[in-house]
C-alpha cells in the first residue's frame, strides 16, 4: 500500500503531484509527490515496532527496491512494520527542489507514521529510522534537528513529534554530521566498510559525537566492502552478507523488538 505524505501534494508544488514517477531496473527518480510504501509486519510475529527506511541514490535517484523493499523485507522478519519513503531528489537533472525539500519528507512521514500508529498495530514509543547513504542523511537530518518546524501550513499531522526512538544508518553521507550532537539525540546504529573512500568517516565522526553527548551508540567499520552494498545479499564477503544480523542483535538487545 502506498500512502501520500501530503493528501494535496507536497507544499508549494502541489500542482505537480500528478507527474508520473520514472524507474527502471534498480532506480526510481522524478518524484514530485512524495509517499510511503507500506510493508506490514506478519500478525504472528508482529512486535508494535515500526521503522521508516530512506533509501540511498545521491539525491539522484532512489535505490528502491535494494535499499528500500529488501530492508522492508528483512525488518517485516523480525516483526517490524516498515515504511518506505520516497522522497524528493534535489540533485536530479533540472529538479525544482533543494535540500530543504527531502528534510520536510522526513519529518513528514515520521509524523505520519505515528498518526497511523493505532491503524498498524504500532507502539508509538518504538518507532524508528533508517537510511542508506543519501538516505542515510536524510535519516540523520530528522535525528538531530527533530525540533525544527518545516512547514508553513502545518495540519493535525505536523503537530505531532517527528522525533525517532532509534536510528540505523548504513554507510550514510558526511551530510548526516550535524554541527552537535545533543545529549537528546536518538539510541544510533552505525555501519559501513573502512575502504568506503564517501561514507565510512561519517560514522567515525558520529561515533565519536555520540560518545561525547552520552548518547547510546553501537559502530560496525567493516574492513572492507566499499560503498553500496545494500542488505548485503550480492557481495562476496561473509561479513557484508551477515551484516544485517548485527543490526537485529542490536534492535533485540536494545528492547525495541519486545512486545508491549
């Protein structure tokens, strides 16, 4: 199922909510009306906890179904309810929009998700964020400045907290480093491969933020791997291919999979 972040379209471009979004093999781009695809958790072993994931692709395009439907897939198995978020890409070839544009998305849909909350069965106190790469920073956007208020014509939606219980983010972009890290700051997962020459010194630089904040923090800098290996299904590499498994240690031993 999938449900629009705004019922009219996103603010100020209402009037292009009707142009078709474009994707072939791995990619979707053109997004002008942005959404969440919605992959429910299976009723036996649903857990109340849900997870918004951003996927990667440069803010060019959106790696949908490596980094979106596969990591859906996989959090649906540990009883999570995912929610993917297709948002705008301010880097497209003559895109009308600018970072500011994917951080209303964020915040949009983390809000959203818990307005839905009663309808999916969803503990409110256990919703999550997840992002690859660009959507890595989109993730850490919401994260670290979930106080911020986008929107200038605000609904019953954006008065609740976008604020994320926990943040996974997966060899995200330098764009995810906020200038601090506050002490308020979301419980955070961070992972990525050491030869990943764009996105393992994020991590290095959270990690260490997150230290200094007393912010609870578990870092994975992997030896190697290098950058975009999604859920890890088509490398070589044991440690890529397990990856995943560490995050669900993490969630478990965390509590955010206990039935409440």
């Amino acid at each position: 199922m999938v449900i629009p972040l705004w019922k009219n379209g996103a603010p100020g471009f209402e009037n292009r909510k009707q142009e078709p979004e474009q994707a072939k093999d791995w990619w979707v781009n053109n997004i002008h009306n942005p959404s969440l695809t919605i992959y429910p958790a299976p009723t036996k072993i649903a857990n109340g906890a849900a997870m918004v994931i951003c996927p990667g692709g440069g803010f060019r395009n959106l790696v949908f179904n490596a980094e979106g439907k596969e990591a859906a897939t996989y959090l649906n198995s540990l009883g999570i309810t995912a929610f993917v978020l297709k948002y705008r890409l301010f880097r497209q070839e003559n895109s009308p929009y600018t970072q500011e544009h994917p951080t209303q998305d964020i915040f949009r849909a983390m809000r959203l998700v818990r307005s839905l909350a009663s309808n999916y069965g969803i503990d409110t106190s256990r919703i999550g964020v997840m992002g690859f790469s660009a959507g890595g920073e989109v993730a850490g956007w919401v994260s670290y400045k979930f106080g911020d208020k986008n929107f200038s014509a605000p609904d019953a939606v954006d008065l609740l907290t976008a604020r994320p219980a926990f943040q996974v983010l997966i060899y995200p972009g330098p764009l995810a480093v906020p200038d601090e890290v506050l002490s308020t700051a979301p419980p955070t997962f961070l992972l990525a491969a050491n030869d990943d020459e764009c996105c393992s010194e994020p991590i290095v630089k959270l990690l260490s933020m997150h230290r200094k904040a007393k912010v609870p923090v578990e870092a994975h800098l992997l030896a190697q791997g290098n950058h975009a290996f999604n859920m890890g299904n088509r490398s070589a590499l044991n440690s890529i291919k397990t990856w995943p498994q560490r995050m669900a240690d993490w969630l478990k031993d965390n509590g955010w999979l206990l039935q409440k």
